[in-house]
C-alpha cells in the first residue's frame, strides 16, 4: 500500500475517534482531531502528486474517507443538537444518493471516473467550514464566529443547505444522463 494511502487510511480511522469525543461532550479535542483528519487530506494528495504515487484505490479510499468523516461529524453534531436535524439528515440524504447511485451505475456496468463536480468542491468547503466552525471555538477556547456583526454559524448553515441541495441536483441530472444509456430514463 502506498503512502497516500495509509494516510487515508488513517484518516477513516479517526472518524469514529472524533464521533465518541464529540459524544462525550469534548467539543476541544474533537476539533483538533477534525483539523488533524483536513490536514492529512492535504498531505497525502500533496504525497500523491509530488511522487507520482497517485492509484486506483486512493481515487476511492479518499472520498470515503472524506464521507465518512463529514457525515459521522454531521450526525453527531445533530445528535448532540448543535447542528439542525433538517441539515443533518439532507446532508446524509445527499451523500446515500450518491453512493446509491455509483453502486447502480456499477452494477449496470458503467465506467465511472472518481470525479466530483466543482459545485460538489464548494459544497464540501462549505461542510467542513460548517463542522469547523462549530468546533473550532471548543477547540480554540473562543467566543462563536461573527461576520459583519451576526454569528458566522447559522450564516454556513443555510449556504450549506443551498450547496447541498444544488450538489445533490447536479449528481441527479448526471446520474440521470449515464442511466439513459442503460434505458433506464426515457
């Protein structure tokens, strides 16, 4: 296994380590675990690049890892009522979709490339700016955010929801495009 990938593996290691201190109500540990998990996202593509080591396995393992991170932080933070019930659960809805709809596509054996949409890229900024900045005054021992005078939280709430759901139409119209080879959409 290469470096990248044990990087990443390590990553998906964290998640339920992150999930219990969020649980137990260490908000301050949980953060720094989350920026440790963002930081190891960064060093093994930086890895993956710089010596060429870039694989198959790595092009899944590294949304896994990333998927499970997010959604795990998500649903614990709505567990412990920090972040919106709603949110969480469209969130998680976004992400089965599109698992659901890769294993179909792949059992109807359809080539896919790994490859997120640039608005799946800012819906995944948004998330973990979200989870960051719920996190972050815990870990930081701060006050909550504020921009132009309102709190920074429910602000990247409702951005996170309109990325989420426009990330989730745009898998949905692609998805829609590679089934209807297959027969599946008129």
């Amino acid at each position: 296994m290469s470096i990248p990938n044990i990087i990443t593996f390590g990553r998906i290691l964290v998640v339920p380590v992150a999930v219990y201190f969020i649980l137990a109500g260490e908000l301050g540990v949980a953060f720094w675990l989350f920026v440790g998990a963002g930081v190891s996202d960064a060093v093994d593509g930086a890895v993956a690049r710089m010596f060429r080591a870039r694989t198959v396995l790595g092009a899944y393992l590294d949304p896994i890892a990333d998927k499970a991170l997010l959604v795990s932080v998500y649903v614990s933070l709505g567990h412990i009522g920090v972040l919106p019930l709603w949110l969480v659960i469209l969130v998680v809805f976004r992400d089965l979709m599109i698992v659901g709809g890769v294993m179909l596509l792949y059992t109807l054996k359809e080539s896919l490339a790994m490859q997120p949409l640039y608005v799946s890229k800012i819906n995944t900024a948004v998330q973990l700016a979200l989870a960051a900045a719920v996190l972050a005054p815990a870990g930081l021992g701060l006050p909550d955010f504020h921009l132009f005078g309102r709190e920074l939280v429910p602000l990247l709430i409702w951005v996170c929801a309109a990325t989420t759901v426009l990330s989730g139409l745009a898998y949905v119209y692609r998805g829609g495009l590679l089934f209807s080879r297959h027969g599946g959409v008129p």
